[in-house]
C-alpha cells in the first residue's frame, strides 16, 4: 500500500514479485489447489526475475513446506476448484460473446491479417515445441486442467483457424441449450456427454480438452482488454476442457429447479467427484504438506480421499476444560407445547417462528456472554427477523 504513489509502482505485481524472495506466504487456498487462479507454481523458489528460467528440472520436487491451516473442509475446496456451473443465462450471454468474436476476427482479417496467421503457425506445434513457453511456464498456464494434462499435444487441425473455432463453441453451446430443457433432474458421467457432443453436435472429442487454451489464445490475439466481459464463454470452455480430459473422477448433473420446486432455472453442472485430482500437483511439487486444524477427523481419513502416500506422522491433540462448559440440547417443543422445527414445510407457521422468539429470550436471560444464533438460509434469516422486528422480540432481547 503506498507503493503506487511514492515509487510509481503496481501494489498487486509488487507482492507477486516479493513471493519469489519471501520466506513465509499467507495466502488463501484457491491460489495453491484452483488451476484456474493458482499461483503454486510461482512458489518455493521460482526466478525472481523476467525470462529467467528455473534450475534443474521443472517437475523436481521444491525444498518448501505448504501448511494447509483449518484443512477440515479442504476436500470441499479441491471439489469446488474443478467443478463447473452452466445455467440459460450463462449459456445465453456466451452466444453473445461468440458474437462480438465473430465481429472482431472478421475486422482483424480485414485490417492485419498476418496477426492471426501467425498464431495459426504457433499452435501448429505444440506449445513447447514452438518456443511460445519454457518448461517452467508451461506449469503456470491459468487453465482448469492440471499441468501435466496440457502443452503436451499440438492444439487439433480443426480448431486452429480462429473462426472454425468460434463455429465450434457455437456448435457447443448450442447443445446445451438444448440439453438443458428437461423437467427432472438427471445424471451422466463425461463420456457419455461427450458421445452426445460428437453425435449431435459433431464436435471431436480430442478437441474438447484444448478449448480453454485455444481460447486465451485467441484472446490474446485479438489483443482484447476487458476480459471480464467474456468470463461466460471462459466458463463454458473449462466446462468442456475438464469434459474432454477427465473420463472418470466427474459427473454431470442437471437440476432444472435448483433454488425451489416451481421456479424453473434449469443448471447444468460439472461436478468433480474425486478431491485427490486437485491437490495431486501440490503433493507432486512441494517436499511437505501439511494439514492441521482444530477440528479435522477422523485423522485416517483425510490422506486417503486426498490420495497422500507417505504420511510421516498423523497426530491428534486432545483438549481439557476446567469446568463443563457443553451442554448439547435438542428442543423440539416451544413454551406452549407447539413442535419447533426448522423444516421447509414449517418455516411460515406463524407459531414456530413465535416460539423460537421466546426460546431466544429465554435464553437471553441465562447466558451472560452472548449468543450466537444459526438460521439455515439468508432468506429463512430475513424471514424471522422481520416477524421478531415486528413482534418486539428483537427489541427485548436488546435490553
């Protein structure tokens, strides 16, 4: 902070720089386990400086310790970093963008075509062999695949030209369009989508899992600045990129009423089944990892649904109170004999939301620290409070 005023320079690629030359990082999961943001790649010994390349080879093993602190939901962390969410509107303003690529290729042909002739001759190689990226730089790749899934292969003949490109991720969103009009919720595994993609759609499977890439690339040479208006286009493009690479660890699920029954918002849904394919290059990378938290159990569990080999050491702290200070308890009735509960079919009733009030109030009056009081959704939240405004519940328990 300050930096931008004092020296003229950028705060965010400032700290990017000191990452090469810290002794300590602080920084949130998704930078180390999400393909699609991560900067693990940059850690424990990366050059400091531009174009220099890293000693030895890419794939060796970093001397740098990762210490994942409250690792009990980590699991969830890895799911969500390769899972992947489609709905109409999404799906809608990706045609748009498709739209607008259109346009622009057709004015750069117009005006320099060479541009796009000479990317066509980079991905004619792969990206390795074209020297666009070095061994070191081919880990970073934002993309929602793993390192060691991509730069391998030349980018597929039929997707190198940028407007049989465009053509294809038409061809893909409109499938589905289609594919999301249904009135039950239903499930399929990547292959069976992908049979679909290349029946009705007539898409190559092997040009799926090169759609993330191809499209940077493409964005890149367009030379396009707000990037932020073609994030729907991107999310359809990891969709289909972890589609074509992963056959097994995924399902694809549509729920066409998502929020609530009757309110029909059909979603389309990649969903990774399998937590060890996203934490499998920091394992691969870093000399130690390390999971701690106050609440992860059962210890024996977590290296095997993260798929850790050659844990050292698994150890569990227990904890001592001076005096009692649990009591667990399950009301099921309120001051007037009436059953409380948070059901969906009883969240209206006027009487439960009454006697959770009082329940509230009571307890108010017992407990000296303060309360803190847990609602089952935000709208179920503004539901209750508004009803307690209006009944003084709110204003008593202020007192």
């Amino acid at each position: 902070k300050g930096l931008e005023e004092g020296f003229g320079w950028c705060p965010y690629y400032a700290a990017r720089r000191l990452i090469h030359a810290a002794s300590v990082v602080v920084l949130n999961y998704q930078y180390v386990l999400d393909p699609k943001v991560s900067l693990a790649s940059s850690l424990g010994g990366a050059p400091s400086l531009p174009g220099a390349r890293r000693q030895g080879p890419a794939t060796a093993t970093e001397p740098s310790i990762v210490v994942f602190d409250e690792a009990h939901n980590i699991d969830d962390v890895c799911i969500e970093s390769l899972s992947v969410k489609l709905n109409r509107q999404r799906l809608d303003q990706s045609f748009g963008n498709l739209t607008r690529l259109g346009n622009e290729i057709d004015r750069v042909k117009r005006d320099d075509a060479s541009r796009l002739q000479e990317e066509y001759k980079r991905l004619v190689q792969g990206l390795r062999q074209a020297g666009q990226i070095d061994d070191a730089m081919a880990d970073q790749l934002q993309s929602p695949v793993l390192p060691e899934d991509l730069v391998t292969e030349a980018i597929p003949g039929n997707i190198r030209r940028a407007e049989h490109f465009v053509a294809l991720l038409r061809r893909v969103v409109n499938f589905f369009r289609r594919y999301l009009h249904v009135e039950r919720a239903q499930c399929e595994g990547p292959l069976s989508i992908s049979h679909k993609l290349e029946e009705d759609a007539e898409v190559d499977s092997k040009s799926l899992k090169f759609c993330h890439e191809r499209l940077r690339s493409l964005l890149n040479t367009l030379q396009v600045a707000n990037l932020d208006e073609f994030t729907p286009i991107t999310k359809v493009a990891d969709f289909v990129t972890l589609l074509g690479t992963y056959s097994q660890g995924f399902t694809i699920i549509v729920d066409p009423y998502p929020e609530a029954q009757g309110i029909y918002d059909p979603t389309l849904i990649l969903r990774c089944l399998d937590a060890s394919i996203a934490i499998r290059p920091v394992l691969k990378r870093y000399q130690s990892v390390v999971l701690t938290s106050g609440t992860i159990s059962p210890l024996e569990m977590y290296p095997k649904i993260l798929g850790m080999s050659n844990v050292v050491a698994t150890e569990s702290f227990s904890i001592t109170m001076e005096r009692k200070c649990l009591c667990p308890l399950i009301v099921t009735h309120g001051p007037d004999q009436v059953p409380i509960s948070s059901r969906f079919s009883l969240r209206e009733d006027p009487s439960v939301v009454q006697n959770y009030g009082s329940l509230l109030e009571q307890l108010v009056q017992t407990i000296p620290d303060g309360l803190v009081c847990f609602f089952t959704s935000y709208r179920y939240l503004e539901q209750v409070l508004e009803k307690w405004y209006e009944t003084g519940v709110i204003s008593r328990v202020l007192q």
